[in-house]
C-alpha cells in the first residue's frame, strides 16, 4: 500500500511538474506580449497623431489654415468674392486666387477682422472707418481690395518674388501704405519724391470742414476719406507672370504705371472696363512676352483720358476691331508709339471726340488712313510716320482746325497732297517725307 500510494504520490507530483512546464512559457508569453505592447502601443499612437497631424495640416492647406473659425470665414469670403472670381479657383490652392483668399482669411489680420465680426442681424462687416468715395465704406469692399491686390502679386510672381514686396501682404498695414518711398530726381510726374506701389489720395471734396493738409497722400482711412487708389510700379521689379482678371475690378483705381517689367506676360485683362475712376495708363519698356489686343473697354471708361504706351517688346499689339464708344468718353491723348502694333488704324477712333494726340509712330499699322479722323475738332497733334501706309491722304484732314502737328513720313502713301491742307492756319509742322 505504501509503495502503492508512494507511486501514485509520485504519479501526483510528475503530473504538477509537468503542468508546471506548460504554465510557465505560457506566463513568458503573456509577459513578453504586453511588455511589447507597452512599447508599441505609445509608438503607434504618437504615429497615429503624427499622421492625423499632417493629414490635419495637409487639409488645412487646402481649405483652412488656422485653428477655430477659420472654415466660417473661408466660407464667408468665398462668398463675397465669388462676384468676381470663380469658386473653384478660389478654392485651388494651387491658383494665384486660391493662394490670396488664404491669405485673407489665415493672414491678414485686417480681413480676418472684418471677417469674424459679421452682423448676426444684418449679414454685414463692420464699416471702414472713412473708406472710398466710389466704393464706400463697407468692410466687404475692403476685403474684395485687400484680396484683388494679394491676387495681383501672387499672379505676377510665379516664377520668382517681386525684388522688392513694397509693404504687400503686410496684414497690419492698411493698403494705402503697400508702397515704399524712392526718391528720383526730375522724376516726372511726381518731382523727387515716388512712392512705389499701392498708394491712395485724400479726397478733399468729402470732408465736412475746411483743412489745410498740404500732403494728399494718405496710408490709411484712418482720419480722413479717400478719393482714389493708385498702382504705380515705374521700377524694375521682376513682376513675371499677367495681370489677373480681378486687377480689373479695383474701382477706385485712377492711374496704372508699369515700366521696365520685362516678365510681365499675356494681355491686358478685359475687367478694366470696370475701372470707371481710371484717369492715365501707363505702360512703358515692359514685355517681350507682354502684348496682345488692348482691351475694348478701355476705349469705353467715363474717365480715362491719357493712354501712353511706349516702347514694350511684345511683338502681337493691335487695337480692337470693333468699339462702341460712349458719348461720355473722355479720352484725350492717345500715344501708342514703339510699340509693333499690327493691323489697321480702326475707324472707331474717329469717335472719340475729345482727342487731342494721336501718336500711332513706329509700328506696323498698314492700310489706309481713316477719312473720319478729320472730324475730330479738338485734334492738334497727328503722328503716324514708320508705319505702312497706303492709299492717299484724305482730304477730310483739312477739316481739322485745332491741328498743330501732322507728320505721316516713312510710308507707303501715294497721290497728290490735298490742297485744303495749306488752308490750315493752326499748323506748325508738316512731314509727309520718305513715302
């Protein structure tokens, strides 16, 4: 019995032994396992984070850029500015107006003002404090500005940045101080002092009581209204790329210059018929790749009076074929020389009433000379040598009363000279040399 029971104790104790054995891997595992999880678990988490991060920040680039608020004032800037840009480019991020309503609504600390103290009751943005006599004062035109203008210098800086930023984009800053002062000597039309850039004039005529302010330049709207806007980039700055449709739509603009950009690109946007406060466009030493047909609503604007484009590289100018000129037009000096335009001197300039100078010397006009411009009564000055013109001189020229100048030598012109010509008593000067 004993050895009985010593065997089966010993049976017993083989039996635990031999649990034993399987138990103890078994513990190994587990313990291995959750020392593994321990590790990994943190690492994959701070992977996940790390992740939802970059997609967060991959999806912030796309619609958003800052925490809080910012998908509201994206959709509300969206909203405004769809008047004049199409939602899906401002909703490409890879577009210059993609990149600008960012900018508004991420960056600009005036916009992103305006934008996140809308009017529960009334839907609007608080007001400007004085702002344009054109325009007005609503916030909305206040950001559609601040957005055209981040537009312009995003759209004409593809290839590289401006070599100077002139104070653009600085979200502090209202846009009237997006300029910096040079100062050039005999610097006509502004004497020593330039300031480059985006500047605004005071506009005396709404103020409620006298003032004797002899500086009209202002940087914000601050203390006073503002009458106009100015864009005037007579510098080589390196704008490359072309103006954006929504340049067109700055309202209040009076003057454009552009000089020695010489990778500015494409035409000039059809928009600028909405430009009614524009007074002179300036363009001068700019392309080669800069050109195309001017735009038939530039001939159209209330108020434009000087056009002088001179001496740009661009090889495919030509004025539109067909205009519809308004009887309020007011243009007065028309100067397109050096400038290898093409085509036929159109009859619609005949239409402008007001003309004073023709300047159309050093291109590649041919045809004929159209008979109508003898019936612009306020004419002085007609330039039209180093083209190639055919046929005769009319003899509707002799109408022209007010002529000082005339000057067509270095043509293709033919025939006899009309004699009503020698009955002008205003004439100074006549050349119908080398024809």
């Amino acid at each position: 019995d004993e050895e009985n029971n010593g065997l089966g104790a010993g049976q017993s104790n083989g039996s635990g032994d031999e649990g034993l054995s399987w138990y103890l891997p078994l513990l190994m595992i587990v313990i291995a396992g959750c020392i593994i999880l321990a590790i990994a678990l943190p690492l994959s988490l701070q992977e996940n984070v790390e992740n939802a991060t970059t997609d967060a920040e991959a999806s912030l680039s796309d619609a958003v850029c800052l925490p809080g608020g910012v998908d509201a004032r994206f959709e509300l800037a969206k909203s405004i500015l769809s008047s004049i840009t199409a939602p899906d480019l401002l909703e490409d991020i890879s577009t210059p107006q993609g990149k600008a309503i960012r900018w508004v609504v991420c960056e600009d600390s005036i916009s992103i003002h305006l934008l996140g103290n809308q009017d529960a009751s009334t839907g609007n943005l608080p007001k400007q404090k004085h702002g344009f006599r054109l325009s007005g004062d609503s916030g909305e035109e206040q950001v559609t500005r601040r957005y055209i203008l981040a537009t312009v210098m995003y759209s004409t800086s593809q290839v590289s940045p401006w070599a100077d930023s002139l104070n653009f984009l600085s979200p502090d800053l209202h846009e009237c101080n997006w300029h910096k002062n040079y100062t050039r000597k005999n610097n006509f039309p502004f004497g020593d002092f330039e300031p480059v850039g985006v500047f605004c004039i005071m506009d005396k005529g709404e103020l409620s009581s006298p003032i004797n302010i002899r500086e009209e330049f202002l940087l914000d709207d601050e203390n006073y209204p503002l009458r106009y806007l100015e864009f005037n980039f007579r510098i080589d700055n390196d704008l490359n790329g072309q103006l954006p449709p929504e340049f067109g739509y700055l309202i209040d603009l009076k003057a454009i210059g552009l000089e020695n950009n010489f990778q500015l690109t494409g035409q000039l946007p059809q928009t600028m018929g909405n430009m009614t406060s524009l007074f002179s466009l300036s363009l001068i030493l700019n392309g080669p790749t800069f050109g195309g047909e001017l735009p038939s609503s530039l001939f159209q604007l209330p108020n434009l009076k000087h056009i002088h484009m001179q001496g740009n590289l661009g090889d495919k100018w030509s004025l539109p074929s067909n205009v519809e000129i308004d009887d309020d037009t007011q243009l007065e000096q028309l100067v397109l020389s050096k400038n290898n335009f093409a085509g036929i001197i159109p009859t619609w300039l005949a239409q402008l009433n007001h003309l004073q100078m023709i300047n159309l010397s050093t291109n590649n006009f041919h045809g004929s000379i159209p008979a109508g411009i003898g019936n612009l009564s306020s004419l002085k000055y007609l330039n039209l040598m180093e083209n190639n013109l055919t046929e005769t001189i009319p003899s509707t020229l002799g109408k022209l009363a007010e002529i000082e100048v005339m000057i067509f030598g270095n043509n293709k012109l033919k025939g006899e000279l009309p004699t009503v010509i020698g009955n002008l008593q205003t004439l100074q000067l006549l050349d119908v040399g080398s024809n």
